[in-house]
C-alpha cells in the first residue's frame, strides 16, 4: 500500500538552550543562522526562535512528517551545528518533539519561497 502525502502527520520539535556564560552572543548567532535554510528544506512548516527573559534560546520547529524532520536532521548545516553546540550550552539541551494532533492547516502543502 502506497501512502500519499495527505495521510503524512505534521510533527514538531521544540526545546529550551541555556547557553554557557560568556556563550549567549555566539549561540544566538549559531541558532539565528539555522532559521532561514531550515525554512528552505522541504518539509518545513514552522521554524522559529525566541530568546527569554531569562536568557534561555526557546526553539520551535513544525515539519510535515517525521521524514522530512529527519532529512533535515541529517544535512551538513545540522549536522555541524550539533557539534558545535556543546561548546556554547550549559547543561544538556531540554528537548521534546511529538506527533501533532491538533489539526494543521495546509499540512499537505509545499512551503513556497
């Protein structure tokens, strides 16, 4: 059996960084520079990052499928920021991501740049 794109379900990732002292500039930079080429990779719905009051970098990502969130996931831009990125963070990275259950509007449809 063949699935189509409709029965895709959208996905999310989301998370907290707290960076290192003395870290917080260079982190930003580092996540600021994933924001637009992630919006370019096929799959995205959503891609943003917000910075709290407390200092902490929240992370907010909606994909169409898990697939796509893993083809991202193994791109030469993610893949050297995760190895960067121990070196900015304080403590582990407090990460979630789940299948969305709320309906997404226009989930089946391309992002048009």
């Amino acid at each position: 059996m063949t699935t189509t794109s409709t029965a895709q379900t959208p996905v999310s990732l989301y998370g907290f960084l707290t960076p290192r002292p003395g870290h917080a500039g260079t982190l930003r930079k580092l996540l600021l520079d994933l924001v637009e080429p992630s919006r370019e990779h096929e799959g995205n719905l959503q891609y943003h990052l917000h910075e709290q009051e407390d200092g902490r970098f929240f992370l907010y990502e909606v994909w169409r499928s898990r697939e796509d969130l893993d083809r991202h996931n193994a791109t030469p831009l993610l893949r050297a920021f995760m190895a960067e990125l121990p070196e900015h963070v304080d403590g582990a990275v407090e990460a979630y991501s789940g299948a969305m259950r709320s309906p997404y509007p226009d989930s089946g449809a391309s992002s048009t740049g």
